[in-house]
C-alpha cells in the first residue's frame, strides 16, 4: 500500500532531516514509528501527507508510492483525494466550529452522498462526540479534541490514517480508551495506520510491525513483539533495565553503553 523509498527530505533546499528513510505500510496493517524528539517522525508524516509544502520542505530525493502511484510529487489535496489523512499533533480542530461542523469539514473531499452514514459512523465509534455534537469544539477537552481530530480524519473515508502523537498530554484511562477505538477502527474499516507515537509500550502494543528513527534515519525495524523484546529499545525508549525493572530518568539519561545500531 504505502512504501517509502530511500527519501531524502530538506527545509529550504538547505536543512537535510531525513537521510534515506525506507518503509512499509500493507494494506490494513498497523505500523508504529517510533523514536525521540527530533528524530523526524513528524517529517516523515508530512511527507507522505504532502504537509512538508507548507513549511518549505520537499523531498529532494528517493520516493514515495501509494497504490502503486508515485506521490512525492503531488499537493496534499491530491494525496488526501487519493485516501491518505493525516491526524496532526496537538489535536488541531476548529476552534470556533461546533463538534458536528469539524467533521463535516472532514468530508469535504467526498463526493458519494455518504456524509450521513459516515457521520453516523463516527459517532458508534466515539458516542462522547454525539453528545457533544453542537458543543463549540474549543471548549472540549484534551481527549475530546483527539476523539474528534481522529473522527474528522475517518469522515474522507481513508485507506490510510496518519496519526501523529494521538496519547500526547492525556491521562492513561484516555490513551487506553482512544487505542481501543484506533484497534477497532483499523479491524473493522480495515483502514490501514502508520502511528507516530513516543509512548512506546502502547504503540508497540497496538501495532503488528514497528520502525526505530534516529536523527533523520530508520535505525532498527522488525515486528513489534520482537522490538518489546529488543535490549536497546527496553532501555533507551521504555526505560527499563534488562530484568524488566524500571530505571530511573537519571539512569537512562547517564547509561553508557552505545545502541547497537550506532556501532
């Protein structure tokens, strides 16, 4: 469905963040990226998205392919038409905007007559927004708004969900309840998800395969099982020691022996 081929992404012609970055999204699969601030997940996002316009990036090499179709290339109207919505950081809804009129917003690209079943579709998927439906989204809370950005997402009907940081800032019951719903999303509508995500536990949880970034590159991919089990993934993004004990942030910060993956 969705690879990614060695690309290269710059800022200005000038600023290199991604250095030959190569992944894979099947077809209804669940793929997590994961790795620190400043790794260049969100750029990865943006340039499958094709986001990276608006903030003067642009892949400057290798290419993107979904379905088959090259979209490196192409205006983010275009990819977005083509079944690909991104789910922002920081739950970027419209403030002024009733809960109802967000999602609607999302359905602008469809042309099928289906807006009603969609909505009705969000809402069996998150019944809060019903409730909420006429309520200004500005005044909705933290797990509100992620409810509501990721409904908005699912009204263009999408082969592929990009969701940038969905647990960021929201008490564990929320990020629980929110990865439920993306699960069941992804088994029911079999839409496929790439998942930037810092909590690692939950990311590797929810998905089949995962992908380690590091400086702008894909350092250590595999299934997710596989990753949990990982030493350097355990210690360096879980915080925990090689029995299984959690180590502090002082000892994280301060552990000495290089990753694997940099020697």
């Amino acid at each position: 469905m969705l690879r990614l081929n060695n690309i290269e992404v710059k800022y200005q012609n000038v600023i290199l963040v991604l250095r030959g970055v190569t992944l894979e999204v099947g077809e209804g699969a669940i793929v997590a990226l994961l790795g620190a601030n400043g790794a260049g997940k969100t750029t990865t996002l943006e340039a499958v998205s094709g986001l990276l316009r608006t903030e003067e990036g642009q892949v400057t090499d290798g290419s993107i392919e979904f379905d088959g179709v090259r979209i490196d290339k192409m205006g983010p109207q275009e990819i977005t038409r083509m079944g690909i919505a991104q789910v922002m950081e920081g739950r970027r809804v419209c403030e002024h905007l009733t809960t109802e009129e967000n999602l609607l917003a999302g359905a602008l690209i469809r042309r099928d007559g289906e807006i009603k079943k969609r909505l009705e579709m969000v809402y069996d998927y998150f019944p809060r927004l019903k409730e909420l439906h006429r309520q200004t989204s500005g005044y909705l809370s933290g797990g509100e708004q992620q409810m509501l950005v990721i409904g908005r997402g699912l009204m263009g009907q999408p082969k592929l969900m990009l969701l940038d940081e969905p647990s960021l800032g929201l008490a564990p019951f929320l990020v629980e309840e929110i990865f439920e719903i993306v699960k069941r999303i992804n088994a029911e509508e079999k839409t496929a998800i790439l998942l930037v995500e810092q909590n690692v536990n939950v990311a590797l949880s929810s998905a089949e395969y995962g992908y380690v970034m590091e400086t702008g590159r894909v350092v250590l991919d595999g299934p997710s099982f596989k990753l949990q089990e990982n030493e350097d993934v355990r210690e360096f993004y879980m915080g925990l020691s090689e029995v299984g004990e959690r180590k502090s942030y002082r000892d994280v910060k301060h552990y000495k022996r290089r990753k694997r993956w940099l020697g």
